[in-house]
C-alpha cells in the first residue's frame, strides 16, 4: 500500500504540472494509466478485461474510467471495485463448496482451495504487500491447515451417510474465516487510500476557492461541486459490499436463527439448494464451531468499527460542499452523509453477541451433565469445574456484559444439575451418604461458590447481582432437606435406645426410703448406655463428615455448628424418650424405683445440659420432681454421702466415658 500511495502522489504532481500532451503521447498516457490500475490491486481476470478506450478498466460489471478522476480517487474506484468482486467471489465459493460437499465431495479439498485461493486474491491485489498482510495471509493458511488436518481425522470416523453433514458446518466456518481475512485485510488498505484521495480533494479545494471570482462562479467551482468524493466512493461503492460481507459472515456463522435482536438473519446463499442442505446452511452451528466464529466475528466488529470511525473522517465540511462559495444549499443534504457503515457495526455487533449467549449456554450445559454425573456417581459437587468453566469464558467472551443473563441462568443451571445428582448418589442410601451431601453443599456455599460470584461479577461488571442469592438458594434447599432428613433419623434412632430396663427392678420392693437412703446402684444402667453411646456416636458421625467448627448457614442461629446440633437433637431426643417412658409408666414406679431413677434422671440432665434445649430441661426437671415427690423425699435429693449425692457420684463414676465425651 505504501508503494501504491507514492505512485498516486507522484502522478498527481506530474497532473498538477498542466503540461500540454501531443496526440502521440496518448498511447503513452494510457500505459502510464494501465500501469496505475495495476497498482491499485488488477487481478489476472481483471486483467484481460481492459475496455478499448485508452484508461477504462472493466472489473466485474463496473466500468471506470480513470481519466475522468484524480489519480487518488481513480485508485479509490478500482480497489473498490476489486474489493466488491472479490466479496461476490467469497460467497459464490462457498455456496460452490456447500454444493460439492453434498454432492459427495470431502471438505478437506475446498479448505485447501480456499486457503489457496484467499492468499491469491489477497497477494495479487497490490504491488507490494506488507509484512502484517503476508502474516496475515500466512495464518489464513495455518488456520485451514488445521481445519482440514482435523476433519480428515474426525471424517474417518463418521459414517458415510452423515459425513456431509459435519462437512458442511465446517465448510460454513471456514468461509467465517475467509470473509474476515477478507476485511482485515482489505478495509485498512481502503481507508488509507481514502484518506490519500480526501488530502487530495482538500488540496484542490483550496487552489480553487483561492481563485474563485466574488460576482460569479468559476467552471472550476462548478466542475468541485460536481465531482465524484472520497466520502461518496465509501457510501455508493464500499459500504454495500461491506454489507455484504458482514452478511455473509453473519449467516456461515449464526445460521437463519433469531439475532440478539430477535430478527431473523437473512441467507447469503443457499436460496435454490435441496431442502436437506438448505435446512443445514440455516441450523446454528454445533458447540465447537460456534466457538470458532465467535473469535472471527468478534475481529469483524474490531475491523467494521475501525472503518467506520475512520470512514467518518472522509466526510466533506460544508464548505467542500458547497464549492466555497456561500450557499446555503448543497447538492446533497447534509442527512445522507450518515454512514452507512454505522448498520454494519449494528449487524456484526449484534451477531457477536448471538453467538457469544450461544457458547455461554454450550459451555453451561456441558458443565452442567459432567457435573451431574460426577455428583450422581461419587457424591460430589464439583464447584471447581464451574469456576474453571466461568474463568474460561472471561478469557473467550468479548460481551461478557451482554451475555449476563445467560451467564448467570448457566450457573444456576449447572447448581441445580448437581444438586439434583446429589439428591440422586443419596438415595437408597443411609445417614453417612446424607451427611456427605451436606459437608459438599457446606464447603460450596464457604468455598468454591463465593469464588463462582466474585468471578462472575468480574466477569459482568456486577450486572448480576441476583446470582449469588440463586445459587445458595439451591444449594441450602438441598442441604436442609438431607440435614433435616439425617436430624429425624438420630430421633428416631435415640428414641428406640431410651428403652427403660423395668426388669432390674424389684417389684416387691415398694416400701418407702429410708432415712439411711438408698443403696448406691453396682453396674451402670444399660439404658443410659446405649442412650448416650448413640449421642457419641452421632457426633462422631458428624464430626467426621462436617468437622467440629462447620457453621450451618441456613436454618439455624447464628454461629451454630452442624455438630452442636446434631447433638442437641439427640439429647432432646433421649431425655424426651425417656421421660415420655417415665410419664406412661409413672403408676408401675415404686419408691426405691423412683429415687434411683431421679438421681439417675438428675445425673443425665447434667451431662447433657449444654446440649439441651430449655423446653427439654423443663420437661426432664417436671419429671425429676415427681419421681421425688413418689419416693416421698419432696424435691431433695437423698443419698449416703456427706453432702447427700452418693448416688449421682457412683454413676458419674461409672459412666466417666460419657461424662468426658459430652462434657464441656
């Protein structure tokens, strides 16, 4: 392009020189004219099809004339004009190979043609290409290198009667590729050139309003007013065909689905195709592809927009308008100077955006079935796989902020499938897999889910702000529920232990206390054995899947361990049993039955007085009383020792294990 830019200069200062030419030197002009066009980017078909009129070139259906123009601006028209043909050639190529594949050919011969094809075009379009053009260029090649390398690989494992289908969805994300090489290459060189022909245009505006007669105008102020602009070039010869582009791009890869927008993208190709590979040119590409053309596109709204930016700066002031020459009116209103290219951001943005929300719900629902069958399988919630999924999309989103609904739906998604295989790996199953599932749901709601927000707002620029409060929403659900589950079990369980041993009583002894008081008891009483051995053994339980200092977030008070209440259950439900027990068999109690079971009664509340709750304690110590009050000592307490507790030190004594365990 530089090179290309020097020749225009040079020839237009040799124009501005006015040197009057023999009719002999006109075969020479029109060398010097033809060597121009070549300049400007003339490829081998373009070639061959110079008019017979000296300095008229014919390419596509497009006849310039380069005499009637500036050199700059004659330049501006032919790389247009190469630059329309060479969109048309893109889209009939891929409607050709679309055809092809169908047909039964393999899509690793058009991605190499395509590749060969797109370096010719690109390299024969100017005179010297840069460095950046040839690495661009070289990549287009890399990359359907690769495209081709790895369908042979994947098409040999495809049956036969489905291979054109995977085919033809390639064969859409290489012409992705291709028309976005197509503008990064191209619209850069356009735009320098426009800016060489709009210097010109100021330059001649200058020389002519500085000569400009003050009754009337001159021919050459008439002659300024009615010449072709470099603006003009861009809006009635650029800008469509860099509607057609984006288009083209829009459709190989979104497909005819609704656009952000919700409207319905229009085919680029394809209109007279078989209904089978119609319906497969409009489907939305599968998962992997959608993931390559959200990178392409996202290069086109970077290109698109930097030419749309720069394309503004072509615009003629109203002097350039007017000629310089006052008037109020212009030979064209100042409205239909907007850009046109302002719609080909719109499009190209709006289908980034698409195909962006589209691999967020790809990459969500792929987490989400890997995450349901690990929990389903070995009963865990996989919160590193979201936050790696979501750190993995921060790297490849462009829009994250656009795709925040999805985003946050995909987290929510992707919880709920792992509390579901949770709820799943639980079935069937007992306590201990219950109090897996709540240690998981407690280390995601204090670990990996608070990383998933973080990440996630960082990710949106906090526009999801409800997402926090969805994911803990599921995930306490599933935890109160298994917590509550296994909690009714350690009830239902204490209760069968708090079983009273009327056996070891004496029925024949029913004669009142003493004042020498009752006799010390030998042996531990078994009830309260297996009623505080099942409290230890809940904590233990609980202990070993949840730790000693896990805080349940729901459902509790505030700063309430897992294992504190576990055991507060368990303990209400053994002094619940038991007084329950006492009360139903209250009658059958004699007196040296009741003192020895209030001390008893009286030692159990004081081991598990921390644990129990104050209705429990009012229950138990209503009981207590009354077992007094029937073993006619009131609401003392009776034994041989110097202060009266005898009784209650032997069982302390005798149940030291217990005391120590539940103890503080």
């Amino acid at each position: 392009v530089s090179n290309l830019l020097d020749a225009i200069r040079d020839l237009g200062e040799l124009i501005e020189l006015a040197v009057p030419s023999e009719p002999k030197e006109e075969d020479g002009a029109a060398g010097v004219a033809g060597k121009k066009s070549k300049k400007g980017g003339e490829s081998k078909e373009s070639s061959s099809s110079v008019g017979t009129k000296p300095g008229v070139f014919c390419v596509g259906n497009r006849e310039i004339n380069v005499r009637e123009h500036p050199p700059a601006l004659a330049c501006l028209l032919l790389q247009s004009a190469y630059f329309s043909s060479l969109v048309e050639k893109s889209v009939r190529q891929a409607e050709n190979s679309t055809e092809r594949i169908y047909r039964g050919e393999s899509v690793s011969l058009y991605a190499e043609e395509s590749a060969i094809e797109s370096a010719s075009d690109d390299g024969t379009a100017s005179t010297a290409p840069s460095t950046t053009q040839g690495s661009v260029d070289k990549r287009t090649l890399d990359d359907s290198g690769r495209i081709m390398d790895s369908l042979s690989t994947a098409s040999s494992k495809r049956s036969a009667n489905k291979r054109w289908k995977y085919d033809v969805l390639e064969a859409r994300v290489i012409a992705t590729i291709r028309a976005v090489a197509i503008a990064r290459n191209w619209l850069p060189r356009l735009l320098r050139i426009g800016v060489a022909a709009r210097e010109a245009e100021k330059r001649r505006a200058a020389r002519v309003g500085g000569k400009r007669k003050p009754a009337a105008r001159t021919s050459a102020q008439e002659d300024l007013q009615d010449s072709l602009t470099a603006f003009e070039v861009f809006l009635t010869n650029i800008s469509p065909a860099i509607a057609r582009l984006t288009e083209h791009a829009t459709f190989c890869a979104l497909g005819c689905s609704n656009n952000s927008a919700g409207k319905e993208l229009t085919m680029s190709f394809g209109y007279c195709a078989e209904e089978r590979l119609q319906t497969l040119l409009r489907a939305p590409l599968p998962p992997a592809q959608s993931a390559k053309c959200a990178q392409e596109l996202a290069s086109l709204v970077e290109v698109v927009h930097n030419c749309t930016t720069s394309a503004n700066m072509l615009r003629p002031s109203e002097n350039d308008i007017d000629g310089n020459t006052g008037a109020t009116t212009s030979h064209y209103q100042r409205i239909s100077l907007e850009s046109p290219l302002e719609e080909c951001t719109q499009l190209a943005e709006e289908a980034v955006v698409t195909v962006e929300r589209r691999v967020c719900i790809y990459s969500f629902d792929v987490c989400a079935r890997n995450c349901s069958m690990r929990a389903s399988g070995s009963g865990t919630f996989d919160g590193d796989a979201l936050l790696l999924c979501v750190q993995k999309l921060s790297e490849e989103l462009t829009r994250a902020e656009e795709c925040a609904n999805e985003i946050e739906k995909g987290c929510e998604l992707v919880v709920r499938r792992c509390c579901e295989g949770l709820a799943s790996f639980v079935r069937d199953r007992g306590d201990a897999a219950r109090l897996r599932v709540v240690a998981e749901c407690a280390d995601a709601l204090n670990g990996r889910i608070v990383d998933v927000v973080r990440e996630v707002a960082y990710l949106t620029n906090g526009h999801s702000e409800s997402v926090e409060e969805a994911l803990a929403e599921d995930i306490m659900a599933l935890e109160g529920t298994m917590f509550d589950d296994f909690l009714d079990n350690v009830r239902r369980h204490v209760a069968g232990c708090a079983r009273l041993c009327w056996n070891d009583f004496d029925p024949n002894d029913d004669g009142p206390i003493s004042e020498e008081g009752s006799s010390t008891p030998g042996t531990f009483p078994a009830y309260l054995s297996a009623s505080l051995l099942a409290i230890v053994r809940c904590r233990a339980q609980v202990e070993r899947a949840l730790h000693e200092t896990t805080i349940r977030r729901s459902g509790a008070p505030e700063d309430t361990t897992y294992q504190f209440l576990a055991m507060a259950t368990a303990a209400d439900g053994v002094v619940d049993g038991i007084c329950n027990e006492l009360n139903a068999n209250m009658s059958r109690v004699k007196g040296r039955q009741a003192d020895r079971m209030a001390n008893e009664l009286h030692f159990l509340i004081n081991t598990l007085k921390n644990y129990l709750s104050d209705e429990m304690l009012s229950v138990a110590d209503k009981c207590r009383r009354m077992l007094c009050s029937k073993a006619g000592r009131g609401g003392g307490i009776q034994g041989d020792g110097p202060n009266g507790l005898a009784a209650i030190e032997e069982l302390e004594r005798l149940g030291r294990v217990y005391v120590l365990c539940l103890g503080e």
